[in-house]
C-alpha cells in the first residue's frame, strides 16, 4: 500500500489479512516499484506477489535440502563401497 492509499484499498487489504497471518517486509524501493508496475500490469495484488514469491521460495528450499540429503546418502554409499573393495 502506498501512504495516498483510499480507505477502500485500506478496507480491502484488512479483508486480505484476515485470511492470513499480517507480517510486515521491508524491500527495496526499485523492487518495489516494479512489484508494483507488475501488479498493476497483471491485475494482482502486493499480497498475492509475495505470497507467491516465498511460496516459490520455500519449494526452493525443501529442494534444496532434498538433493543435499541425497549428496549425503550417495556419499555414504560411495564410503560403504569403498569399504569393501579394501
């Protein structure tokens, strides 16, 4: 929301945090502005991009961790096979 939002913004945007859990984010103004200019674009909203954006981050994440999980396993492997040629 900018601070020249209307009360009807203001009123939908209460709408939108009873739905979910309020946090506050503190970006930077030019990735701000272009979240912005994109929203605008695509008919969305500030919530719904951010909401996506860690969403996509945490499916990242858990991505991340899985193929570090199997580096781990394949190492172990790798040692256990090792083991037995010696």
């Amino acid at each position: 929301m900018t601070p020249d939002s209307s009360d009807s913004s203001r009123s939908s945007n209460a709408l939108n945090l009873s739905r979910g859990a309020a946090i506050s984010v503190t970006l930077n103004p030019e990735l701000l502005a272009e979240v912005d200019q994109l929203v605008a674009q695509l008919g969305s909203n500030r919530d719904r991009a951010i909401a996506s954006a860690l969403e996509l981050w945490c499916r990242q994440q858990q991505k991340q961790h899985l193929y570090h999980l199997a580096e781990i396993q394949q190492q172990r492997h790798d040692n256990d096979e090792t083991g037995w040629l010696v």
